[in-house]
C-alpha cells in the first residue's frame, strides 16, 4: 500500500502545475505563436538595405538640365519638330494609382532603367555637364533601390497596374527612339524634375524612417528654393 501511494504521489508533482514543468510547457505554445508573428510582422517589412542616399548638394543641376531643354524647345529647331507631346511625356497615369509601396518601388525603378543610360549617353555636350551631376545621385540611389527591392516581402503578387506602367515605359522607349533617340533624350531631359520631386521624393517619404534623415531635410530645402 505504501509503494502504490508513494508512486500517486511522483505522478501528481509531476502533473502539478506548482512542479515547474507544467507551466514552462503551457507558455510554449502562446511564445512559439508570439514568435511567429513577430517573424511575418518583419518579414512583411522593408529589410535593413532601405537606405537611400542623402541628397547632395547639387541638385540644381536637375533644374538647370530641364530648363536647357525647355530653351531648345522653345526655339522649335532639331529635335523638336519631329519629337510629338507623346514622344516627350512620361507615361505616369498608371503609376499615380500604385497604392502599395513594393509596387512603387518598381516603377521608380522601370523609370531609371530608362533614365540613367540615356543620361549617360547624351549627344549634346553641352548638357553633359548637368548630367555627370544628376548622375553621382542617381547611381547610388538605383544601386540602394536595387538592394531594397531584392529583399522585398517572398512570394508578394505584383499588381496589374505595375504590369502595365512598366509595358508603357517600354513602348514608350521604343516608340520614342524609332521616332528619334534625341526625342527620347529631351523627354528625359523635360521630366528628370519630375522624377526627382515627385518619384523620388515619395520613396524618400515612405521610408522615412529608414534613411539619413538629413536627406529629406535636404530634399525639403530644395523644393522650397526657387524653380
């Protein structure tokens, strides 16, 4: 009788919740979902390489690239008469609708692989200068843009809408360089701003809390400054 009573009594400490044991095992279950959440949570989230470069000091020179441009056009020689109001425009209308921050990314990058070789390769000399400047910004920028990208959210569903804007970039491309590569050009030159304070600068807002905040102080300086 004794044996059997000692053997109840190992069996109840065992089970009891004051044993230590117990209560150890009924926290696994609550961290482990804890645990899980909070890895999708970060997951979710832009990673580490979200930093963007802090602005310089000469972005002026995206003004100044635009505005010899404007003057070119103004004057109605070569290129413009050939060069149409479709082969000059950006085509953005799907871009304004991107909603989610992964899908903008993408654009401003689609954007960039049409910029940044057109830049590089300008036929004016005289616009080279401003655009040697735009450049020091703009590689660093698509090459943190690259690495963001890379580490975006596994198995995210692209939108239609970011379908779309990246088939317009690339007929647009094609339908402005079988027009004239130098349409193509002055359309850069015409909206390199806009890809700057607009584009840009909505990337550098989203993710804010990621980047230099020196940059948006400096962004913000310049757009205020005169146009």
């Amino acid at each position: 009788m004794d044996s059997k009573m000692e053997i109840f009594s190992l069996r109840h400490r065992s089970c009891s919740p004051s044993s230590g044991a117990g209560p150890r095992k009924w926290l696994l279950g609550p961290l482990a979902l804890v645990i899980l959440l909070e890895v999708a949570r970060v997951q979710s989230l832009p990673i580490g390489s979200c930093y963007f470069p802090q602005i310089p000091e000469h972005l002026n020179a995206f003004r100044q690239l635009r505005n010899q441009y404007e003057d070119e056009r103004f004057k109605g020689g070569e290129p413009w008469k050939n060069c149409t109001r479709h082969h000059l425009r950006f085509p953005r209308g799907k871009m304004h609708h991107l909603r989610n921050k992964w899908d903008k990314m993408e654009a401003v990058e689609a954007e960039l692989a049409l910029v940044v070789p057109v830049l590089q390769n300008l036929s004016e000399p005289a616009f080279s200068k401003h655009a040697s400047k735009i450049l020091e910004f703009l590689h660093p920028f698509q090459e943190a843009l690259a690495a963001c990208i890379r580490d975006k959210t596994p198995h995210r569903q692209k939108s239609s809408l970011l379908q779309q804007f990246k088939e317009e970039i690339q007929k647009f491309n094609a339908s402005s360089v079988q027009q004239s590569p130098k349409c193509l050009e002055a359309a850069v030159g015409l909206n390199i701003v806009h890809l700057l304070e607009v584009d840009i600068h909505q990337l550098q807002h989203l993710f804010r809390h990621r980047h230099d905040p020196r940059t948006t102080t400096r962004l913000g300086e310049i757009l205020q400054g005169p146009l």
